[in-house]
C-alpha cells in the first residue's frame, strides 16, 4: 500500500506542471528567458571589449609619423603604429569619453627590427605629442578604433596646430614620464631639447 498522503503528493505535482506549462504558453517571451538562463547556468564569459590605435598618416612621405606611443584610458600602446597601419587590441573596460594621448616619432624607422621598439637603445631625434581634439568612449563588448591624425589630435606643429605648453608639460611629465625623462619639450615648435643643454638644471 502507498504511503498516506503519497497520491496527493503525486497529484500536486501533476497539477503544478500543468500550471507551469500553460504559464509558458501565455508568456511568448518565456522560452526565450529559459534560453537565456540555460546558457548562464551552463557558463559563459564576459563580452571582450578591446581598443584599437589606428595610424591615419599617409604613408610614403620623406619623414613618416609614425607613432611611437600612446594612452587612452588606462590602456597604453607601446609597440610602433606606422602610417596606414592599426595596432593589435587592447583589452579594456567601459568608459567614458576620455583623452587619448600620443607621441609621434617623425621619420623614425619603425619597420626595422633594430629599431620598432620603443624600449630599445635606439631613440627617435624628433618628437611630436598629441592630444586629442575631443574624448573616446566605448561600451561593453564592443571595439573602440582611435584615429590617429591632424584631423583627430592637435599638437602637429607642421600644419600649425600646437597645444599650451601646459598642455605639453600634462604630456611629457605625467603621461609618458619614461619617454622624456631627461628631455625638455617645447610646445611652441614641437622640438625637444636634453635637459642642461638649453641651460636647464
């Protein structure tokens, strides 16, 4: 004999599936949710959400600008960006519009192996920082491409766009303090000078 109370167990049951069966025929929506949640449970990762540098010069001019370096956010790029050429992605977060900053190295030889990397022994002689003209945001998993031109930054002293020298100092001293730590730069003609040789201390 079946234990007291076992066929009203068994009828419950019964009754709440039926219930929940006719609960997901009014909801259009509800097999979609159980999809949703299924892949949840199963495990998945966050989107990825990545920044791109993308070096818009023209390529073949007598001296190149090349990127040497740059920053957005909390991403840095320290690997050379060619004219007509994109860096690899950067993972990152959400954010915001914020600033990104570059330095350029006119003429730099980026493509030769001695050379491409700016840890290296081997300096640019000349170097241009930019800022951005307005601010790059990004949302979750998508993939922020920055333009690097005269037409996105400003601080190109060649087409007659320099940034304050407070600007400059932001730049030189706080954002690539390791580029410029023993020189002096100069907003104004966008050269840059080792420190003691213009009379500096």
């Amino acid at each position: 004999m079946p234990p007291r109370g076992s066929s009203r167990t068994t009828e419950q049951h019964l009754n709440d599936t039926a219930g929940s069966r006719r609960s997901l025929a009014r909801n259009p929506y509800a097999p979609l949710a159980l999809a949703v949640f299924a892949t949840l449970a199963l495990g998945c990762t966050a989107p990825q959400t990545n920044v791109v540098l993308q070096n818009d010069y023209p390529t073949g001019q007598t001296a190149p600008l090349v990127v040497y370096g740059a920053a957005w956010q909390a991403v840095t790029f320290t690997s050379a960006v060619p004219p007509g050429s994109s860096s690899t992605p950067q993972s990152t977060v959400p954010a915001s519009a914020n600033t990104a900053y570059v330095v350029l190295a006119p003429g730099w030889n980026a493509t030769s192996d001695a050379t491409s990397d700016p840890t290296s022994t081997t300096r640019p002689t000349s170097l241009v920082v930019l800022q951005s003209r307005d601010g790059f945001a990004v949302n979750l998993g998508d993939t922020l491409h920055i333009p690097v031109s005269d037409a996105t930054f400003t601080g190109n002293c060649a087409t007659g766009s320099v940034l304050t020298q407070a600007q400059a100092d932001f730049i030189t001293q706080l954002v690539f303090p390791s580029t410029f730590a023993s020189l002096r730069y100069d907003a104004a003609t966008c050269t840059t000078t080792q420190i003691g040789d213009d009379g500096g201390a």
